[in-house]
C-alpha cells in the first residue's frame, strides 16, 4: 500500500493481503488489505461508484479517496492486480478491460447537462490548419474533471497523439514556428490530463524522442531548448557491464528520458497544476522498483559486476563507472517496499559489498571514495548490525590500519573541503555504528558488549590521534579554523561516547588522561572549539561520577577552565555563561567532593566575582559541610532535637508550611542549612541540658517514637520544611528549616546522618523512600 505525500512522492504504508468484502460500517463493498506480519488492518477502503480507479503497467491499482489523499496498491503478481480490478470494475459496473472507470467529480448541473447531450468529445481532424483549434480545445478541457476523461478517452480511441507527432514533423520541415507553438501547448496539456494509457503512447521508444521535440518550442522563450541532442549526443548510456535483457534495457532508457522530461522539459507545475503530473511520478517511481527487480535477479550481472570491482587488474576508469553504478543502484532501492529492501541488502551482501567498499575507499581517486562512502552510508542507515558484524569478524584476519572503520576515520581526518562537509556525513556514520541504541542483545551475546570492546581496542586510537597530537603544549599546536572544526567534530563523537558508553569511556578517559588534553583546546582562538572542550567536561561532570571527579581533581582539570574564565575577563557571552553554569551544577547538586577541591584551590580567583552569587554559594556549601565534619556529635543531636520539637501538634504544622512557601525560594537555597548566628555563641553546657531530658522521655517511649519516626520520614510531601540533599555518597544528608525558635528568616542548623539507632537518622532503604517522597 502506497499513498501520495505532499511533496508528491509515494510513501510505503505496509505490505500484505489484499481482500475484497461487505463491510457493515461503510455499507458497502470495500478493499481490505491486512499486514502480513501481524495481520493488522493497513487499509479499509469502500470501492465508491463514482471515484476513478485506474490500472498501471498490469500491477497497479491507483485512486484519490479525497482531493490530496492518493492511494496505490502494487501487486506482485498480474493475476492478484487482475482479481482485485475485476472486483473494483463490478462495483461500478464497467468492463474490466478498461484502465480507467468513469471520473465524475465535482460537475455544476450545467456541464452535466450540456455533456448529457453530447456523451462523446468530437476531436478536430488532426490537420495542420486546425492546430489552434485543437490547442484550445485541450486548454478549456482541463479545468473539468469530466471533459478531462472524455478528452482522454478521445486521443486514446482514435491515435490521435500518432497524428500530432506526424505534423510536428511536417511543421518542422517547413520552419513554422506557430504551428509548433500550438503544439507545445497541446502536448503539454496532454501531460496535465493524467492518464497511464497516454503515458505508454508517448514514452514508446517510437514516440518519446518526438513528444520531447515538441516540447522544446515553448511560446515563453525567444529560442527553443535542444533537449533532443542532449540526450542523443551529450548523455551517453554506458553498459559498464553488459545487460542481457532487452526489456530491462528499454526500461532503462524509458525512465532515463521520462526523468529527464519531469526534471528539466515540462515547465515547474504551478500549484494548480501539481496535481495533475502524480501518474507522471507514479510512472518513473513504478518504473524504478521494476529495474532494481530486474538487476537483482540478474545473478551474472552482480557477480561480475562485483568481481570487477575488487579486481586489481580493472584500470580506474572502468571502476569509477562501477562505482557510480553501484551508487545509483542503492539510490533506487529506497523505492522498494520494507520486505523488498531487505531482500536487495542481504543479496548485496552476499555478493560481498562490504569488502568491496573496503577496497575502493583504499584507493587514491577522491571521486571513487565519495561515491563508495555514499555506498557505506546506505548500509549503515539500513542495517548498521551488518557493517558492525562484518567489522568485528574482519579485525581477526587484519591489522588496525586497514580495518573498515578505521578507513571511514581516516577520511574523516583527511577530508580537504574547507567546510569539512564530507568529514560530517562520514562522523555521523560513526555514530550510527557505536550508538548503543540500536545495539541488537541475544540470548547468549550481547552486540554492545562485543562491539564497543572492539571499538575501544582496534579503532579509537584512530579517532583521538588528531587531538593528542594537537595537544602536547599548553595550547593547541595548529589553530587553523580547518584543524578546529575536526576537533570539534572528534570532541562530538567522544561526548556522545561519555553519555552513551559507561564504563569503556571512562577507562580510555583516565587511561589516556584525554580530559586534560581536551582542555587545552579552551585556550584556542577559535570559540567554537572551546565551548566544545568546555561540553565534553560538562558531561563527564554532569554524571556525578566519583572515579571521574577524583581524575579531575588528582589532575588539577579545573585550572584550565578558571584561566579561560578570567581570560574572558568581563565579557557577557557564552563562554562566561556556560562556565558559570558548570560551577552552579557543581552547588544546586551539592557535589561535595568538587565543591571542597574549587574552594581550596581557586576561592582566591573566584571570589570578587560578585554579578552571580554561585561561587559565594558554593562557599557556603563548603563551609557548612566543613562544620559538619568538625563537629558531628553536636550536629547529630541537633537534628533529633528539630525532629521532635516541631512536630507538636497539626496546627503548628500547618503554620510551618505556610511559612515554607512563603519564604523565597532563593533564600531557602543559600541558606539551606547554615548555623544560625544564635547557636554560634551557645554553650554546650545549655545545649546538653534539654537533649538529656529528652533522652529519658525517649527510653520511656521507644515504641511510640520508632511510630514517629516513620511516620516523619514517609511524609515528606505533607511536610516541606523537610529538604534532603545528596551526598555523592550513598548517605543522605537529612536538614529542616527551622521557623519557630529562630530568629525569623534565619534557617536552622545543619541535620546530620546521625547513628543508625537514634530517631534522628533512618536506615539506607528508608532514607530512599524520604528522597522519594520528598522530591
């Protein structure tokens, strides 16, 4: 099943089994076509009295259920189409030996009447002197859909297109360049009516030389065009291997021409006219799944076009022409239908097209290696299991250098377009081929594992080598805007891998310290390249991973990003944006082990800058967890104390809510959990006092408090003066905002993990669950 796009290609619905029915719901007989992998219905369509249907080239069916809906159903056997017709043409009442049954849309009562009166369209005797006539009979014909089918039917009984091209002749013996003009006029509405069965007249190899030679008098030019020694002299049909069938190479040239007179002949349809040229497309599109059909089961003609094209003794202009007509192949396999597809991939990769195109993409001519990564990119969209299989089974027989996948990179690397535009195609190939998402996992392998092992192994070397080298010094090596767009290309690639490859990246990554060359790229002139470098850190970070954030500090990874922040100097620009949003991850996210290694280490840069508050708050978060460490026991009692003093009764729970969101949300970040000012300067002596007439209220309801607890760390939704923040640990950091016995506005000391037994802290299962709720 077919149906027509609004940029008038045809797109594949489905393939399957075509019925015939009553269907209650539509009161009437419909087509029904049902999926053959699951049976599900692809199309229901009720076979209407009035709606044309028409026959194409013995295995199509076409029609237009609205205005812009046009349908298809391409058979593969003549007696299946040949069934379906003689259905269709019972409906309706017609004879199955028409192609087309009677079109009847959108008549005014007038036309119907005045055509009642005339059933049949009277054609002028082709003569030269009734040119004009003619002209302006098929122009007036045109905008009614009847007098269009009786025209159409007229030129078909009588041979009458045979008659034109007669006189188009005569005219052109005789210079007469009005005659032609009319001519141009009538063929071209000829085109515009839209039928298979003219089409099959006019693109006879008889005819179609002549139907182009009438259409190279437009009226609208001073000059004709000379599209017909184009295509005798100048295009060349070239055999590059000889094509045994003659029906098959008629084809071939037919929709050769036929594409030529859509693309460069008929002037550009307006948008009224669009419409009126889909069976010209069908034609060439049909025409097209024909030939692929053909070749493919020619099985002479792919082995040797294949063994040619491996041959070293084959000179590189017979493998050029090979190549092309490889290329040319797969570009037509994108009209076969999905089962069709399949079939024409696995055939080219039994004939060994993969070696083939490890071959040609080794060789020195540009020409060829395009073409060849054209080939490359049509099996990898298709099918990139293939190419990776193929890969992996390779690496066992041969060295690194000439593995497929490292091919692709090199000419990655080597591409010499300025704008790098082949390097982009080929690096999205690649990303096609390690995107774990369309990894395939079996029962006893897993094609991720497998790959990505080999990737690691055999091919990354290749890919990081531009960068390593560029990178030996404190800044890039070559800075040239060539040399930048492939960094940025490979850096693009490797922050896909860090978000896609888990463990195979991270072990290359601290392996090979590539994030320490990475950032030497912040210090190119070129911005692009550095909010690249300045990308691929951010993504690492943005894991939250501790091997990572241990390399970065071990290595000192931020010093290369604070110079570029200070080199920036007071610039308001994306450099300065997307650093300071790495610093404010680093704060909301509570990173603890990176918060502490930026304070020590670059507080003394970064704190005059004032314009944002994310360094200040990163101080603070660094001070409060510094306070923590100096003192958990205080801060441990200090959480069971705010636990059981603010749950007094539902009242002031209900105060305490309204004054969380109340209070700006702002303020509750930076001062999440400081030490307020008050308890600074209290003795432990008063502090100790209330805790130990609590620890004997507590051992007298030990049962009740355990209730308590629970019910105070499931309920962190009902209660948000609860706030948990993450350690990258797996404890978690328990705060509450205090509202009643602080000083208003100021929040309440920092919670703590406490011990596992105290009410002030939960076991790891629980504490999940309060994170849960909470957010």
């Amino acid at each position: 099943v077919y149906t027509l796009n609004e940029d008038r290609q045809w797109d594949d619905r489905g393939t399957g089994h075509v019925s015939s029915c009553y269907v209650e719901r539509l009161k009437g007989m419909s087509l029904l076509v049902r999926a053959e992998s699951d049976g599900s219905l692809l199309l229901e369509s009720k076979i209407n009295p009035n709606t044309a249907y028409q026959k194409q080239q013995d295995t199509l069916i076409v029609w237009s259920e609205a205005e812009n809906y046009d349908l298809a159903l391409s058979f593969q056997e003549k007696a299946g189409c040949d069934e379906i017709w003689e259905k269709i043409c019972q409906v309706q009442g017609k004879d199955p030996s028409v192609d087309i049954t009677q079109d009847l849309v959108d008549e005014s009562e007038e036309e119907r009447f005045d055509d009642m009166s005339s059933p049949g369209l009277e054609l002028p005797s082709c003569e030269l002197s009734r040119l004009e006539e003619i002209a302006e009979l098929v122009a007036s014909s045109l905008p009614s859909p009847l007098r269009r089918e009786k025209l159409a039917l007229a030129l078909e009984n009588e041979g009458y297109i045979k008659k034109l091209l007669e006189i188009f002749h005569v005219c052109e013996d005789l210079e007469n360049i009005e005659g032609l003009h009319h001519l141009y006029e009538i063929i071209k509405g000829i085109f515009l009516l839209n039928r298979t069965a003219l089409f099959e007249v006019m693109f006879s190899e008889e005819c179609i030389m002549d139907v182009i030679g009438c259409l190279e008098y437009d009226p609208s030019l001073s000059q004709s065009r000379k599209h017909r020694e184009f295509l005798t002299k100048t295009a060349k049909f070239k055999e590059v291997i000889p094509i045994s069938d003659p029906e098959l190479k008629q084809k071939i040239h037919q929709t050769y021409r036929v594409q030529y007179i859509q693309d460069m002949v008929l002037p550009t349809p307006s948008v009224f006219e669009e419409n009126m040229l889909s069976t010209l497309h069908s034609f060439i599109f049909f025409n097209k799944v024909e030939i692929v059909g053909m070749l493919q089961e020619d099985e002479k003609f792919l082995t040797d076009l294949f063994a040619q094209l491996t041959d070293e003794a084959t000179d590189e202009e017979k493998r050029q022409e090979l190549v092309n007509f490889l290329k040319e192949f797969c570009a037509f396999s994108q009209t076969l239908q999905p089962q069709n597809r399949d079939a024409f991939f696995k055939t080219l990769s039994n004939m060994g097209i993969l070696p083939a195109l490890e071959v040609i993409l080794g060789m020195d001519d540009a020409q060829v290696r395009s073409a060849a990564t054209d080939i490359f990119s049509y099996l990898v969209e298709y099918n990139p299991s293939m190419v990776r299989e193929f890969v992996m089974q390779e690496a066992q027989q041969n060295d690194d250098d000439i593995l497929l996948i490292n091919l692709i990179i090199e000419h990655m690397i080597c591409d010499t377009d300025p704008e790098l535009g082949g390097a982009v195609l080929l690096m999205g190939l690649l990303r096609t081929l390690v995107d774990p998402e369309n990894m395939l996992a079996t029962a006893n392998k897993t094609e991720k594992t497998e790959f990505l092992g080999f990737f690691y192994k055999h091919c990354m070397h290749v890919l990081t080598a531009p960068l390593l080298a560029n990178t030996t010094e404190d800044k890039p090596s070559k800075d040239d805007f060539q040399t930048a767009q492939l960094l940025a290309l490979i850096l693009e690639l490797l922050t896909f891998c860090v978000e896609h490859h888990t463990y195979h990246i991270k072990n290359y990554i601290i392996n090979k310290d590539i994030l320490r060359r990475v950032l030497v790229l912040m210090a190119s002139k070129h911005a692009f390249l550095a909010l690249c470098a300045l990308r691929f850190k951010r993504k690492i970070i943005g894991l939250k991973d501790e091997f990572y954030n241990r390399y970065i500090m071990k290595s000192f990874l931020f010093e290369p990003v604070v110079k570029a922040f200070l080199n920036n100097g007071s610039r308001y620009n994306l450099m300065n944006s997307a650093i300071i949003e790495m610093f404010e991850f680093i704060r909301v996210e509570d990173i603890k082990s990176l918060t502490a290694h930026v304070i020590e280490n670059y507080w003394k840069a970064l704190e005059d800058v004032d314009y944002v508050q994310t360094f200040k708050g990163l101080k603070l978060r660094f001070e409060q967890q510094r306070e923590r460490q100096d003192n958990p026991k205080l801060d441990s009692m200090r959480s069971i104390l705010r636990n059981h003093r603010y749950r007094r009764d539902a009242r002031t729970l209900e105060d305490e809510e309204e004054m969380w969101f109340n209070t700006d949300e702002d303020d509750m970040e930076d001062g999440e959990a400081v030490v307020p000012p008050s308890d600074k300067t209290k003795n432990d002596e008063d502090i100790m006092d209330p805790i130990s007439k609590f620890m004997e209220r507590k051992k007298l309801k030990e049962s009740e408090e355990k209730e308590v607890l629970l019910k105070t760390n499931l309920s962190g939704r009902q209660s948000p003066s609860f706030k948990l923040s993450f350690s990258s640990g797996t404890k978690s950091n328990l705060t509450s905002q205090s509202s009643a016995s602080n000083l208003s506005g100021s929040p309440g000391s920092p919670g703590s993990p406490g011990s596992p037994g105290s009410p002030g802290s939960v076991s790891k299962s629980t504490s999940q669950m309060a994170a849960i709720t909470t957010k």
